[in-house]
C-alpha cells in the first residue's frame, strides 16, 4: 500500500503574545476564526487522508464554541490530547494519528495554527517537493519544511548591564553587537513535513534528553538528518503580536484570500 499523508495541526497554546485574553486561533479575522483557514486549506486538498486538530483537554470542541455551521464542509478530526508544549502536543497528536491509521511510512504535515496564510497551493508545492525523489538519492525520505530566505540585514543585539539598579527583571537589548551575514539564512515555516515513524521518534529522543526544540526540523536534525528547504511565501507568515491581526486581515480579506486560489509565492530571487 503506498504512504498516505496526514496533516496535524497543533492548537492548544494560550497565544499570549498577541494580546487580548483570547486564544489567537480562535481571534476572528476576515469573517472567520483563524483556525479556519488552516482546516480549509487542507481539507481543499485531496492528498491529504486526514487532519488531526491537537486541543488542550480542557478546550471546548470547535463545534460547541462557534457553531457547527462556522465549519461545514471542512474535514478535521479533534484531539483533545494537547501538551505543556508545541513539542508534546505533536509527539501527542502523532500517537493521535495513528489511531486513524497512520502508519510509521505515512507522512505528516504539522502546521501552525497560526498561519492562517497557507494555500492548498503551498501544501502541494511541499508534497511534491519532498515526493519528488524517486528514492534513489540518499536523502529521498527524511522530509522537508516550507522556509523562505532572508530578506533583511540581520542585527545581534547586546544587552547593557543595568547599573545601580535593583530590578530582577533581565537586561534590555538596546544596542548593536554585530552584523549577522544573511547568506544561507531562512526562515523556517509551516507546514514541515516528516516520516509519522521518523518524526515520533525524532521528539521522543528529545524529550528524553530534554533537548528543546522549537520546530519539529529541529528533532529532526538532532537525529543527523537535513531536510529539505522547500520555497514557501511570505504570506505564509505567523500571526504573533498584535500588530499581525491587521496585516493577516488584509491578506485575508483579499481577492486571493480563498484557500484554493493561493500562490506559492517564489521569494528566492
């Protein structure tokens, strides 16, 4: 039997930096929830068997917060398994998975719920790219992640010592400690796509260690691997400080903002 693809869309973080008391997922942009537009990218591809949405076990189902209707159509299955952190709702969402099916050959793409951005168009972009090796290469099933390269100059910041001061609080960066070169640099995104078998075990080696990792690439690495860098779009950018909502609203709001009329959006020249 060939592999199926899985996505996995972890869900059950506070969102704390954007403001507003309210999880960030669920903050309304453009007419519908964030989440919405993740669940409808990739229910609008056919590649994709299943979707799996990690909640934290104390959430609300979609269905009771919104309504049935704000959903129709989409297909996602709930899994109130989410985690302390990103990296234990996935490693829980995996264990998920394979209750519907998912076998250690399958891929899965995890993405952010807080990319609101992403388009069939991307996630196929992603597919193809990582399926692309006949198998012949050496590196033909270690995965991939949609990243783009970085545009702008980069600054280290230096911290300055606080003098004379009581605060326990950590010292502000306030100045330029050097100039970080950009070439070969990008920035990682979502969706990041992974063996089921490989990327379990990936996480549960780190977790054992203790090693922190940030994305699920970063598991990856840790095992000796490279994956790949797929060319992904700036409008694939993560919603983060309050500031965001506007711009994922003008994003969204526009004539392309249909999950199945998205580009892939070529920044690498």
């Amino acid at each position: 039997m060939s592999e199926r693809r899985f996505a996995l869309i972890p869900c059950a973080g506070s969102g704390s930096r954007a403001g507003a008391g309210l999880p960030k997922q669920y903050r309304e942009l453009a007419g519908h929830p964030m989440i919405w537009y993740a669940l409808a990218a990739f229910s609008a591809c056919e590649s994709i068997s299943a979707t799996a949405l990690v909640l934290a076990p104390d959430d609300l189902p979609l269905e009771a917060r919104f309504g049935a209707a704000a959903f129709a159509g989409l297909r996602f299955d709930t899994a109130f398994v989410g985690g302390q952190s990103r990296h234990e709702s996935v490693l829980n969402g995996l264990r998920h998975l394979a209750q519907l099916g998912a076998a250690d050959q399958d891929w899965v793409l995890v993405h952010d719920a807080a990319r609101p951005g992403l388009t069939p168009l991307m996630i196929e972009t992603l597919i193809r790219a990582v399926e692309g090796d006949n198998g012949d290469g050496p590196d033909a099933a270690i995965g991939g992640i949609l990243a783009v390269p970085v545009p702008d100059t980069l600054k280290r910041a230096e911290a300055e010592p606080l003098h004379g001061s009581l605060s326990v609080q950590p010292p502000q960066p306030s100045r330029i400690g050097g100039t970080v070169p950009r070439e070969g640099l990008w920035q990682a995104q979502t969706p990041q796509m992974f063996r089921v078998g490989v990327l379990r075990q990936a996480l549960e080696d780190a977790l054992a260690s203790g090693a922190v990792v940030t994305d699920e690439a970063s598991a990856i690495e840790r095992l000796g691997l490279k994956p790949r860098l797929v060319n992904g779009s700036l409008r694939n950018f993560k919603v983060t400080y309050p500031e965001d909502f506007a711009l994922a609203e003008v994003l969204l709001g526009g004539p392309s903002a249909a999950p199945s009329s998205g580009s892939s959006g070529d920044r690498s020249r």
